[in-house]
C-alpha cells in the first residue's frame, strides 16, 4: 500500500502585532501571553519602523533580542511560534503616496525615508513576506487617521511589489482586494487587548519561520476565520 499524503492542520496566525516598542499597549511578554493562552501557533510581532519614531535602526538589534527571548519562552509554555518583523510605515500628507507593509520574518532593519517602493524591494531582498496593511480607498482614506491609499491607488504597480493583501483589517473590510482578486490575508493590527479578536488567518503549512514566510509568498490560499474575544483572556491582559 503506497503512503497516504499528509495535509498539515492549518495554523491560526496573527501577522500584525504591536508591543511598547512603537504604539502598542503591551511589552512583547505581555502580547506572547495573551496570544499563547487564547491559542495561537503563530504570532509576528511588527512593530513600527518609521521616521522619527518606532524601532530605530540602531535598537533594532535589541529589539531582536527581545523578541527571540519571547519565542523561545513562548514555544516551551504555550507551542507559540513568534516571528521577527517591522511594519513599513511610509506617511504622505497626499494619501494615494501613504502606505504601510508588514514585513514578516524580516531581520534587517529597513530606513524608510527613501520611500515606500525602495523599502519595500529592501525587505524582500532580506527575505521578508510583504503584506499590504490596512489598503484604504483613496476615498476611505480621507476620513481615516492612518490615510493609506497608495495601494488602492495604483494596485498595477504595488501588486509584484507585496505577497498579500489585507482583505481584512480587525474587521474592516477591504472589497476592492476581493475585487480585484488579490492574495489576501486577515490580520489584527494588534495594539491593545480589545484587538485579540476580528479576523485572521489560517496557513496550511509548518511550524516554522521559513516555511510560514514562504507560503505567504507563495500563491497558495490562505483561509481567513472571525474570532471572537474570550472575555478572561481581555482580563487578564488588562
């Protein structure tokens, strides 16, 4: 009898995450315990790198650090799989120029001031997935603080530029990805506890940093579920 193929259980993923390295509420301690105790295999942490703000070039080494500590603890306690990444954060006061990525797995740090193209080619040359972060409509954008609509914009030119797309960001909802028939994810955007919910991403595949970077760059489908917040794990992370 030849062997059976074997299809890996599709792992629950968070791909967005901040911690008090840039604007989140929680030390990367705190966040890995709240991802770890509501059941996650998978947690990126993406601080911002932008300028004047953020994890600067010359943290970034220790913000490394910080986060292979809390992986390594994480793996042991709750079998949480915490990946190294940066949020590209790339401000316009014209927001079809505005634009933000999340590179996951990325080891370097990245100097955004040149532009949102030019970071975004560095990080894949260092090996990162790109997901195209909160992708608002020129016309959503105007009515919302972050004011990233350059993806939406010219999605012609970002498209080879990033692997996927935010379809959903928390639980807003990006059509025109869907519409335009986008690799998609579902991500957090985490910041604080009231975040762990919304919806997020599946990704059938390893256990492991390089196969997870790997699939997100792939064209293979990713699985998007909605998540409700378990109402003591908010507690406890309060």
């Amino acid at each position: 009898m030849g062997e059976m193929p074997i299809k890996q259980s599709p792992l629950l993923c968070e791909l967005h995450a901040h911690t008090t390295w840039s604007d989140g509420l929680l030390s990367p301690r705190e966040l890995c315990d709240l991802y770890g105790r509501s059941g996650f295999d998978v947690l990126a942490i993406t601080d911002h790198a932008m300028i004047g703000g953020g994890v600067q070039p010359e943290q970034f080494d220790q913000y490394l650090a910080a986060i292979e500590t809390e992986n390594e603890r994480a793996l042991r306690l709750y079998d949480l799989l915490v990946l190294p990444g940066l949020e590209l954060t790339v401000e316009d006061a014209d927001v079809t120029r505005a634009g933000h990525a999340v590179a996951v797995g990325l080891r370097s740090h990245i100097d955004v001031a040149a532009g949102l193209e030019p970071s975004l080619r560095a990080a894949r040359a260092h090996g990162a997935a790109l997901v195209a972060a909160h992708p608002y409509s020129p016309a959503e954008a105007a009515g919302t603080p972050r004011g990233t609509a350059a993806f939406a914009a010219e999605p012609e030119r970002w498209a080879p530029l990033v692997d996927r797309f935010e379809l959903f960001n928390r639980t807003t909802l990006f059509g025109w990805v869907a519409d335009a028939g986008l690799p998609a994810v579902a991500n957090g955007d985490f910041h604080e506890p009231e975040h762990l919910g919304g919806w997020k991403t599946l990704l059938p595949c390893w256990k492991h940093e390089r196969a997870i970077v790997e699939y997100l760059c792939s064209t293979r489908p990713a699985y998007l579920v909605r998540l409700e917040p378990d109402a003591a794990s908010l507690r406890r992370a309060a």
